[in-house]
C-alpha cells in the first residue's frame, strides 16, 4: 500500500544526530504517509530509537529537516510534537499505575475550567475527561474491568492499550511505537496489532519499532531497515521478503 | 491480512458485545494474561472472586473499622469516652496532629517526607509570641506564624528541588534541628507568655462549651485540602508527581514547582499548628512540637497512604490523626502509663502497614484470577 500522489504526513529529510563521537543517525530519509503502518527496524544501536526520538521531540537532529504536512518544523520538547498532532508511546509506557485511565488520558493537559486562572489553578472537567475517555476506550473496542480503578492493577494488555489509547485520542497526525508488543502475550499483542490496523483504518500515521518479525509483517504496510545509523533498505514486509529483511537487519548483504 | 479489523472472538468469551458501559462495567477483561497460570480458572472462580472482594473491602476500609469498633470498645469500657466533655478533649488534642497529617500526605503521596513540621511549629509560636511582645498590632501575629512555617517550608522545597538534595529527609532532618535551633535561639530558650485573644479564642476556645474553635480550624484545612487533591488540575498532578516523576516530566508536568509547593504547604499546615498550640496554651515555646512530625507521620501512615507515593485520601489521614488521638485519650482516662500509649501506637502502625500489605497482594490475587478468566 504505497501512498501514490500524495504528500508524506512526516519526513525526515537527511537527518543526522551526533551523540559524541558517534554518529547515531547519518543522512537518514523517511517519509511517513496517512494512513499507513510504517515498521522502523534494525538491530540495537542502528539509529532506530535515535530517529523516533527526533520524531517525537526527546531530541533535535544536528542537522537535516523534518517536514510536517510540507512544512518545516522545529521540535524543541515532546509536548512541541504533542502540539503538531505526533504522540508517542513509550516501551516503559509512561502510565500513571496510580492514577485511573480517565487521569491518564488527560495528565498534562487536564480539560479544566475556567481559562482566566492559572493552569495548575483550575477547576478539572472530570465528566468531560472520563466520557471522552470511555468514547476512545470504545470506539478502540478495549474493554476494562474497571473504568475508575489505578492502571497499575491491569494486566500488561490491557496497561498497553491504555497506553496505546491514550496516543490514540489526541493525535491528529501521527503515533510513534516503540516495541508495543514486547512484553505481551500471544492474545494480548493480537489485540494491540488490533488497535494499530484500527490508527491506520482511521488515516493516521502509525511508525511502529519492533524486533517481532510476525508482527512486523503482519501489520506494517511498509518497513525501513537500518543499521549503523543508516537507512539501508525499505520494503514491503511480506513472507516473501522475510529473508531479505533479515539480512539487511544483520547487514549479510551490502 | 490487514482486512482483520473486527475484534477477534476469544474463547471462552460469553458476551458477544463487551463495548457496552453495562458489560464494561462488569468484570470482565478484554485482554487475558495469556502468562498466568490456566489452571487458576478451573477452580470455582466466582466464590474466590467474591471472597477476594470482600476481604479487599475490608482491607481498604481497615483504618476506619478499626477507628469505629476502637471507639466502640472504648466507649463500652468507659463511659467517660463518649461524654461531650471528653470528646471536645480529643477533638481538641487531635488538631494539631490533624492539620500537620494534611500537609504531611500532600508531601508522601509525592514519595517525600517532612521531619521538619514539628521544629516549625515551634518556631512559629515563637516568632508569634515575640511580634506580639514587642508591641505589634494582634492583626500581624497570625500572619507573621503562617508566614514562618511557609518560609520553612518554601526553604525545604528549593533545597530539595534546586539545591538537589538527594532525599527529602536529609532536607528536612537538616531543617528539623536547624529551625529547632533557631526556635531556641529566637526565645532564649524559654517559653513566652500569653498570646493575642484572636489567637487564644482560635486554638483553645469552643463552641457549646465543647466543640473546639481548632476543629472548624482543622475542617476547613482538610477542606481546602480535599478540594485541592480532587477538584483542581494542581491536585491532580501532585498525585501524578507521585505516582510516576519521569512520565510526569515527559507529559510537562511542572514537576520542580509541584515539589515545592507540597513542601511550602507542609510548612504552611506546621504554621496553622503553631497558631493552634500557642492559642492552647497562651504562649509561645521553643519545646513545643516536638515529635509531632512523627505523630503526623504516623498518622498519614496508619490511615493507609502509601510511603512509596502517589497514594493516600484525606479521609485516610484524618482517621489515621483520630486514631492516635483516641488511643492517647483512651489510655489517658484509663489511667495507663505513657509507656503503654508508645508501645500501642507502634502496634498500630505495624498493624496498619501490614494490612496494608496485604491488600496489595490479595489486589494482585484478584488481578491475575480476573485475567485468567477471558
């Protein structure tokens, strides 16, 4: 599924960071589309987590651009991201276990009242906040045992696509993962490639980093391999092209 | 492949349409742990389920059935325990540990702790009882005792949050003896006699002849402070601060600034105290206070808030403040020995944190079997 004739929602255009002495993303090109499930490979230490994280804020390139919607922007945080409409998901997740799926959703960016006041001073929208959440919750078809329970008492599935959830109701544009299946099950992983087809059914960008294969060619539309910092292939993952994956990932052919 | 989008259907799934706020609300679980142990849901899990719940219910109301069936017992013994007279004495002793207790679970639920509330009080006695003395207006005296303990507590905060202090209680133990000092310093040493009427009517009259001016004192306090946590969006972030720093800093949560002003309300609440105990006793004293951090840390603690953070009520301190004070009174009319009233109060705690204990394990029990049942 190739986004013929139409504008990238994301591209990194010759991106290039330098922590020290090492080169950890070299001239890299992606485009993103909408609408389409982008899988980012490549073994520890290939640049991988260094590309989302300029994607999503954590870090600025040293050089090279990145372009929004045809426009280029300047990311100085993650909530710079949040504000272009990018969310991501962390591996650790960044859940509240304390806190309801309701304050999770919202942390940072309560619905609060009345504007005049300071943010911190506000009045929460508590009704607001929990029907909105419950509408994602359901239009994303995860079930909780219990809407007003911590987070931190949900099993590793359902804590995922709380997490995953969250990404989900306030992007406009894009959702970053990063290894959202690693720490589940079978059934669990099942369900949350489930709400990644349902981003993409919805015409956001999803970029996913996995080191699963199966769900990589599973779910993703389109694969960009690296390694050494270095964009080294893109293709479309299928059972066919799983070997040539592979080798790309461990660098077996130039 | 892709074209998979509907919800896959599990087995052993009973209702087809789980989307619904009835079925949701229900305890079911979408998504099984496929890793936990399958022969958990062969056994009956409905009775286990039942039994969990309950026994979890109990656990999470502990501290107030204990409160109950402690005055209950109290009560049956003495007939003394429930005369108005002896209630306004343990109302009136439990203010102070009451309104240090509130600003003492705003800075657990942060995972900190204050040692320096006690000092503080007694600082501001003191610093009330010398601005009255050198001829200042009564007006300025409130303000000058809330104005100390918020000045200890903002000193708290900023040595912890921008003088990076590795922990808390090293901030507040340097605090505890420094303010201590100062208290001493300020006073020679020795207490000061009388304080404004204002401030005398404010911690030791009562209404009726027994309900203590300080109660409404520490009911506006827990007010304030029930508000705070559960109304407005800076509430809601101190328990995020507590419940996950680093996710709380990813999501620009103004995490520096939330510090301190838990710790600057802790000194505030040790400043209310202040103003209450120097109305008490008409006076202000260097010696007052002490111990009192570990009483409000005790009963921040005893009613259930959690020393790793990002938990606790206010309901919970203030039952966990009553407790202590019914025990003390309870032993006082009884005419035990003091010895006694620490070594119950230990048990106590000890009780308090292990059923605390125990309810998260028996939540992680009822977690894994509700997971096992999809």
């Amino acid at each position: 599924m190739t986004q013929d004739g139409s504008f990238p929602m994301l591209s990194v255009r010759s991106g290039t960071k330098r922590f020290g002495g090492v080169l950890a993303l070299d001239e890299v090109d992606v485009d993103v589309f909408a609408g389409e499930v982008l899988a980012v490979l490549g073994d520890n230490g290939a640049g991988k987590s260094t590309l989302i994280k300029c994607m999503s804020g954590v870090h600025r390139l040293d050089s090279g651009v990145i372009v929004v919607d045809g426009d280029p922007v300047q990311m100085h945080s993650p909530s710079d991201a949040r504000a272009l409409g990018i969310e991501t998901v962390y591996q650790d997740l960044a859940l509240f276990d304390n806190l309801s799926p309701t304050a999770n959703f919202y942390a940072g960016r309560e619905m609060a009242w009345p504007r005049w006041l300071p943010t911190g001073m506000r009045l929460l929208r508590r009704r607001s906040m929990s029907q909105v959440t419950q509408e994602v919750l359901d239009r994303l078809q995860v079930a909780l045992p219990d809407f007003e329970a911590p987070v931190g008492l949900m099993s590793g599935g359902q804590r995922q696509a709380v997490a995953v959830a969250r990404a989900t109701a306030f992007v406009s544009r894009l959702v970053i993962l990063d290894e959202p299946t690693a720490a589940l099950g079978v059934r669990e992983a099942a369900r949350v490639l489930d709400l990644i087809r349902r981003l993409r059914g919805e015409g956001k960008a999803v970029v996913v980093i996995s080191h699963a294969m199966d769900h990589v060619i599973e779910v993703a539309d389109r694969a960009l391999v690296m390694r050494r910092g270095r964009k080294v292939g893109e293709l479309t993952p299928s059972e066919d092209s799983r070997e040539q994956i592979v080798s790309l990932i461990v660098g077996g052919e130039g | 492949m892709k074209e998979r989008i509907g919800r896959p259907v599990e087995a052993g799934q009973i209702e087809p349409d789980s989307t619904t706020p009835s079925a949701r609300s229900r305890d079911r679980m979408m998504v099984g742990k496929e890793t936990a142990p399958m022969h958990q849901s062969a056994e009956p899990p409905a009775r286990s389920d039942a039994a969990l719940r309950m026994a979890l219910f109990l656990l999470r109301a502990g501290p107030l059935l204990i409160l109950v069936l402690l005055i209950l017992v109290i009560a049956s013994v003495t007939p003394l325990f429930l005369t108005t007279r002896n209630i306004g004495n343990v109302l009136a002793q439990t203010a102070v540990i009451a309104v240090l207790s509130l600003g003492q679970l705003l800075v657990i639920v942060t995972r900190g702790i204050d040692l320096s509330v006690g000092s503080t009080l007694a600082l501001a006695t003191v610093a009330g009882a010398l601005v009255f003395h050198s001829g200042n207006s009564s007006l300025v005296v409130i303000p000058v005792m809330l104005g100390a303990g918020v000045l200890v507590g903002l000193v708290n905060g900023l040595l912890f949050v921008k003088g990076r202090i590795p922990h808390p209680f090293i901030v507040t133990l340097a605090t505890f003896t420094l303010v201590r000092g100062v208290a001493l310093w300020l006073s020679d040493g020795r207490p000061i006699q009388e304080v404004p009427q204002v401030v005398q009517v404010i911690g030791g009259d009562s209404i009726l002849g027994w309900i203590p001016v300080s109660t409404f004192v520490v009911a506006a306090v827990a007010v304030a402070v029930w508000l705070l946590t559960t109304r407005v969006v800076w509430g809601r972030w101190i328990y995020a601060v507590g419940g996950n720093p680093e996710a709380a800093r990813r999501t620009a949560i103004p995490v520096s600034a939330i510090l301190v002003s838990v710790y600057l309300f802790s000194g505030l609440t040790a400043g209310i105290a202040g103003v209450l105990t120097a109305g008490r006793t008409n006076a202000g004293a260097p010696t007052f206070g002490a111990l009192a951090e570990l009483d409000a840390i005790a009963a921040v603690i005893i009613g259930g808030a959690s020393f790793l953070g990002g938990r606790g009520k206010v309901s919970q301190a203030l039952v966990g403040a009553m407790m202590i004070g019914v025990i003390r009174n309870a032993m006082n009319l009884a005419n035990l020995d003091s010895f006694f009233q620490l070594i119950v109060l230990g048990i106590v705690i000890i009780v308090a944190v292990e059923s605390d204990v125990l309810r998260g394990y028996l939540e992680n029990r009822l977690r894994l079997i509700q997971a096992t049942r999809t």
